[in-house]
C-alpha cells in the first residue's frame, strides 16, 4: 500500500463539489472586478524565487521543493503565485497591454513546511495581480475584492492592515529597528540574530514570546513613513472608511515575502488555529523591475482555499449541494438497456445528466442505485416501451408518472427546470 505523502490532500468525489463552490465565487468575484484568468507553470526556474521571493525569507530559504532536472537545471515547484504572474508579464512583454493589467488565477502552491491544520505542503491558492497602477484606489480596490470573495462564502475574518513603505523610508526603518534592537540581541533567538543583519524587519514578525516582548516596544513603522509613503497609506484608509470596511491598523504585519512595498494586509479567522490568516496581499512596486522588467507598481492577494475550507466547514457554512442525475434510465436485457444508452447519450448531448446500468444489474437493484444516486426522474425501459415507443417517467420525490414519447423526454424534463 502506498500513501499520500505528508503534507498533501485528496480531494473526493464526495467532497469536490465544495472545492467547485469556492472555484466558482473566485472566479464570480474575477469576472465582476475585470479580472482576467493567467496560468503559469507549476514550476520555474529557482532563480524567479530566489530572486523574486528573496533570499532571507523562510520560503526561499527553508520550504522550496528544488531540485536538479535531467537537463542539470535548477527547478522549483512554485511556492506561491506572485513571482511566476509577474515573469510572464515581463517575458510577454504585457507592460505595452492597456494599463492596469488585472489578473486572476487559481494554483497549486508547495512549501515544505510541518504540516499542521490549514498548513500544507501542497495547498492551493486563488490570487490576483494587479499590474501598473500605483494609485490608493487600486489598494483599496484589491482588498474590497478579496473581501467580497470572503463575503460570498460566508467567511468572517478580521481585516489588518499595514503600511511596510518605500525603499527609502524602509531602509530608514531598518537602521531605526536595528538601534532599537542591538541591546536586546543577546536574549534574541538565533533567527532574529540573523534578521537583524539581513531584514530587521522581519524581527518584527517573530513568534517566539520573548523576542515578541522585546518588538512590542519597537519603533512604529507608521511612525517612519516618508510623505509620500504616509499619504498614500491615509489615502488607502480613506477609501476603506467610505465604504465603511472595518480594519485594524497593526504595525506587526510585515508579511513572509521580500517584494512587498506600502499597503499590506492580511484577513484573519479565528476558526483554525495557529494558521488563521486565510488571506494576505500587499503592493509590490519594485518586484518587476527587480526582476529585469521596467519599473512598474503592481499589487495583489491570494487566499488559501484549504484554510478557507477549514474555516467554512467549522462554522457550517451552506455549501450548495452537488449536482445528481435528473434520470435514470433502467433496461432489462441487451436490446431495452441499448435503447436506455441511446436515450441517455440523446439526453446528455442536450446537456441533461444522465444516468444508465454499468453493473448489469437487475431493475430492482437498479432503481435502488438511482435512488442512492438522488435521480429525479427514473424510467425502465421493458419490451412494451419498446413497442409503444415511450416510457412512463416517474418522479421520485412525489411518486407520480407520466407516460412520454421517446422523443418527447427531453421537453418533459426541461419544461418546469
Ligand atoms: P502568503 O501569505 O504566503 O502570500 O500566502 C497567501 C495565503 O496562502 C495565506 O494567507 C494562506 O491562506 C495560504 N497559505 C500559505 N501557506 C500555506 C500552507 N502551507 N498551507 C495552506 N495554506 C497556505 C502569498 O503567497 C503572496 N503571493 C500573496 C500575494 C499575491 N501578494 C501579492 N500578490
């Protein structure tokens, strides 16, 4: 026997109508926000991420699926979207495409992280991208989105917001951050010892209790933005207040990835656990030119579709339920069970679903299976239907029957649907 490996999910036929449900409202929310689907490659060249994600983060540093090709190339599965959106747009050339550029998608996503609840090492991911636009409006706009994908799911979650600023108040911050942190370094764990040389930052994100005690009383980041930084982070939480969406300002939210400049935010449920955010974006202004494009602002989220799942399922969210036959056609020997296939493959064509015998089962037996199955309508095809060229459709919610032409079954069941 052999298993799943660690970290990764199945998905079953029984359950896979709620994966379609939330597919379903990312893609509603998409297509009402002009945003337009992009698929990349499961995997990419190490160098995107490296380059793209960064070096000092957790991600690069310790969750990547890398390995060598046959070709001896450096190959990465993809731990997130970002990096492998923001590539195609420079390999195809779309910064010459009307501005912004809205995009959409829904991906595979691995990171060898330990797997706990809402932590995977393969999850998936819906996100989208935003590319050239650096106005407020378009902050605010990326996180009205991902709020209204919440809403639609029924999913509550706090909103926490952030502003992290430019290159040059960010770097203004990090000596701050550094000054305040150097006395208290000894009694640092040894990643903060590391991020205090590499992305001081990133102490601020720490979970462990004592180096969080020593960061509560850092310098705030909101208290270091530059002009420019600060008003348009203002401006961000002007168009959230008008259209009345609460928010907390939290200064510790840096996110785990390096391309992030200004606004960043994450959605937070209480019903996981430990991993509660069950989405995080940020704008992202310098990742496009630091990866060899023009310098262009861009911006976006993704949410995480198991966490989502965690969640809806532990507040007993209504997921419509899944699609079932509207007819089962039963047949008793070779000629009556090959008219059913003909009158099922009619049905199906016309885009019914239907459903005929597969296990040579007695009628009995068969009007069981389509009742398991919660056919609405079932019809047994003997020797008489045969020759009266019809059969009598029964409705199996209520018992009652119809007696309908061949020809006639399609009509009959799409007249009240
Ligand atoms: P992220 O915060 O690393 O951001 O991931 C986004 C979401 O993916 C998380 O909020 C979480 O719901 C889900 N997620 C992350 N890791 C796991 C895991 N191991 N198991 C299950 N779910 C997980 C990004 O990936 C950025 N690319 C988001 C973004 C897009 N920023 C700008 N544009």
């Amino acid at each position: 026997m052999i298993n799943i490996p660690k970290g990764t999910k199945d998905v079953l036929p029984d359950q896979s109508y709620k994966w379609q449900y939330v597919e379903n409202a990312a893609r509603e929310v998409s297509r009402v926000y002009a945003l337009r689907e992009v698929r990349t490659p499961t995997f990419e060249y190490t160098e995107l991420f490296n380059r793209g994600v960064g070096e000092t983060t957790d991600v690069v540093g310790k969750e990547m699926y890398t390995f060598e090709d046959k070709g001896g190339r450096s190959i990465t599965l993809k731990p997130e979207g970002t990096a492998g959106v923001a590539r195609t747009f420079i390999e195809n050339g779309l910064a010459s495409s009307p501005m912004p550029l809205k995009t959409f998608y829904i991906t595979p996503a691995f990171r060898y992280e330990r797997p706990q609840a809402g932590r995977l090492r393969e999850f998936h991911q819906f996100g989208i991208e935003i590319f050239g636009s650096s106005a407020p409006q378009t902050d605010a706009e990326v996180i009205f989105a991902a709020s209204s994908f919440l809403k639609k799911l029924g999913v509550k979650a706090r909103l926490e917001i952030n502003s992290i600023g430019c290159k040059t108040c960010r770097s203004e911050y990090n000596k701050t951050l550094k000054n305040y942190f150097a006395p208290h370094l000894e009694q640092m764990c040894e990643t903060c010892k590391t991020r205090f040389e590499k992305n001081p930052l990133r102490m601020l994100d720490c979970k462990e209790d004592n180096c969080k005690k020593i960061a509560l009383s850092a310098p705030r980041i909101t208290d270091c933005l530059c002009e420019e930084c600060s008003a348009h982070f203002k401006n961000v939480k002007n168009l959230l207040d008008g259209q009345g969406l609460q928010y907390t300002v939290n200064p510790f939210i840096v996110r785990g990835l390096d391309y992030y400049t200004r606004t960043v935010f994450e959605f937070v449920s209480d019903e996981i656990g430990a991993q509660g955010t069950v989405c995080g974006g940020g704008r992202y202004d310098g990742l496009i030119e630091q990866l060899g494009g023009s310098s262009l602002p861009a911006i976006g989220f993704a949410a995480g579709i198991e966490r989502l799942l965690i969640v809806m399922e532990n507040t007993g969210a209504h997921f419509p339920e899944a699609d079932k036959p509207l007819i089962y056609i039963a047949g008793m020997d070779e000629e009556t069970r090959s008219k059913a296939f003909s009158v099922a493959a009619e049905l199906r064509q016309k885009g019914i679903i239907a459903e005929i015998d597969h296990m040579s089962r007695s009628v009995k037996a068969q009007l069981k299976y389509a009742d398991k199955l919660g056919a609405k309508y079932v019809a047994v095809i003997g020797g008489d239907e045969l020759a009266n060229g019809g059969v009598n459709l029964k409705n199996m919610s209520d018992g009652t029957q119809c007696a309908v032409k061949f020809g006639d079954i399609y009509t009959y069941l799409t007249k009240g649907e």
